[in-house]
C-alpha cells in the first residue's frame, strides 16, 4: 500500500511537471528554483468555472514538482468538489506573488487570502513556535506529530489572531539535512567556513553560526542559481525539497542530520476568511487538514526513494555520529532561554509529551 502512494505522488508529480514544460491550463510564467521556465507555475489549480462565489488565491515558495504543491492540487479539486463549484482555489507556486515575507504581509494586510506560511516566517508572529526548530528536538516524524497534533500545537500558533491571521492546519516541511558542493560533513570542524545559505529564520541561522558555517538567508526561489555560481558552499533543508528543486546538479555532498525540524503551515487573512460563511470555513478546515495529513505521510514515505534517487544522481550521502553537533549547539538552548521567559517550561512540555 505504502508504494502504491508513493508511486502515486510521484506519477502526479511527473504530470504536473509535463504540464509546466506545455505551458499547463494558467496564466503567465515564473521561473522555478532549479534555473528552468515553468510556465504553469501560477494559478496552477483550475478547479472550477468563472461562477464561483468564492475564489481563494494561496501562495507558496516551492515549485510544482514539490510534493507540497501535490497535496495543494488535490486540496483545491476537493474543496472545488464538495462545495460544489462554489469555492475555487488557485495556487500560485514558486514565490510568484512574492517572497515568503512578503506573501505573509499580503496576508496579514488581507491583500493575499491565504500562503503556505513556513515557521521561520511564523515565528515572526507567534514566537513560540521557534522551540519546534531548536537543534536536534526531534528525531523522527512520530515525535514531531506528537506534539503538533495536542494542544501544545494550538498553542504555538496563539498570536496570529492578533496578527490578522488564522492557521487552519499544520502541514510539513520537514527534518532538515544538509548539503555542499565542497566535502563531506563528519563532524562540526568540517562545517567551519563553509557559506550555507539558510530561510530567513533566526534559528537556523543561531544553529549554523555554532557549528563554525558562515550562515546567510536568501530567498528559496534564488538558492539554485546561487549554489550553481558558487555564492554558497551549501544549504539545509528537507530530503523532500533537495530532491524536488533537482539540487543534486549543483551540491555533491548530503549530510542526513535532521538537526532541525520545521512545518509549513496554511495560513489565511482573517480579513478575508471572516468573509467566508460557516460552511465554507468549515470545509477549508476539514480539506486542510485532511491533504495536511496526506502531505505529511508523502514527505515520509518518500525519503528513502527520493535518497536512492538523488545517490543515483552522484550525490554522495553520509550519515555522521550526530552527538558531537549536539554538543556544539547546546548554546542555542541556553541563548533561546535566555531570551524568552516561557521558553525552558514549554521545551520541557514538549519534550514530556514526545515521550508519552
């Protein structure tokens, strides 16, 4: 059943991507992450006719041949099926509409409706949420659900509603790996120097600056040309999105070191979702959460066909003994409690739920 799923995805993935090479069913064009015109990355969901009463605009930063935007299509044919033409959703991919900062201050001014908010952006809203992506937290994805799906998961994303903004459902992102195009990553020593591009997220950043790289956020529709010029040595970030934006052309060496864990979440303008009728709001909440579900076990059962993939490709992958970066990183616990007054007892909470 599992590789039925998968195989599933992948035959979406490879369809949507032949309908960006013709040009798909969408207006106007993007260039996508890995330097290639991709004509369909715009409102790449045309789920319904011109008499719908509600059209709902998301965007997101990744490209079409990302999983992501597989869950997003089938999202939006759902939501398109079960209220019966009355709502339509257009995705708009790959930093189209902006980056992911400015997208969330589309959303957050309500000229947006809605994003795939990733959480180094969310944190900038709800801060609690950067205790998810402190070093080596997690390791592995039954850990990670424990806490999103209680009600510490509610909790992280409290502040929106002061922001103009609601999330209606977590979705994935990932555990986060590393790549260069320099050596192999062992221990932390090999990490000394190297320019790794990061998000635009403090804790990544605070994490990379421990172990002794030379971290620096760049947008993600410009890190593919960034690695192939040699602007950075490397970058982080889930198997998933290191397979998707073909990085293995430009970076020789993955590191798996899962040594941090981020969601992507979807996130709605209040101003715009308090336009919606309950029936609506509810059948955005039941789909989200429903292809949420459906994104997060494609991430998972993936990983090892996508690794296989990209070694195929010449990537040479390594898995190093993780407690010396452990090690090296215990300060951004101590700086990160240090800075927020809450931050110990809700890490202690979240780790005493992991463990239930």
């Amino acid at each position: 059943m599992k590789k039925r799923i998968i195989a599933t995805l992948l035959t979406a993935v490879m369809a949507i991507s032949l309908m960006a090479c013709g040009g798909g069913s969408s207006s106007g064009s993007s260039t996508n992450a890995a330097g290639g015109d991709a004509g369909a990355q715009t409102a790449a969901a045309d789920t319904g006719s011109g008499s719908a009463e509600y059209t709902i605009k998301i965007g997101h930063s990744d490209t079409t041949t990302n999983l992501i935007h597989v869950s997003l299509e089938n999202f939006a044919a759902y939501v398109n099926e079960q209220s019966g033409g009355k709502v339509k959703v257009d995705i708009y991919a790959a930093e189209q509409l902006g980056s992911n900062a400015e997208m969330a201050e589309m959303v957050e001014m309500g000229s947006l409706d809605a994003m795939m908010l990733p959480q180094g952006q969310i944190a900038n809203y709800c801060p609690k949420i950067n205790a998810l992506g402190l070093p080596f937290l997690f390791s592995d994805y039954d850990s990670v659900y424990k806490v999103l799906d209680s009600e510490i998961g509610e909790e992280l994303v409290a502040d929106f509603e002061s922001r103009n903004m609601i999330q209606i459902a977590y979705w994935e992102n990932g555990l986060r790996q590393v790549t260069n195009s320099k050596k192999p990553i062992n221990t932390p020593a090999d990490l000394a120097g190297l320019k790794i591009r990061t998000p635009e997220d403090k804790m990544t950043i605070a994490i990379f600056t421990a172990l002794g790289a030379s971290p620096s956020p760049l947008a993600f529709s410009e890190l593919y040309l960034a690695l192939q010029q040699g602007t950075f040595d490397g970058q982080e970030n889930p198997v998933s999105n290191i397979y998707a934006n073909n990085f293995a052309d430009v970076q020789k060496y993955l590191t798996i070191t899962n040594h941090k864990y981020e969601c992507k979440n979807m996130v709605f303008s209040l101003t715009k979702w308090n336009q919606y009728p309950e029936d609506v709001q509810n059948l955005l909440k039941e789909a989200a959460k429903k292809f949420g579900d459906e994104h997060r076990k494609a991430i998972v059962d993936s990983q090892e066909e996508q690794l296989a993939a990209l070694q195929e490709k010449g990537m040479e992958v390594s898995t190093p003994d993780l407690a010396p970066f452990q090690e090296a990183t215990k300060s951004v616990y101590d700086d990160f409690y240090a800075q927020n007054d809450w931050a110990q007892d809700l890490v202690t909470r979240i780790q005493a739920k992991m463990a239930e």
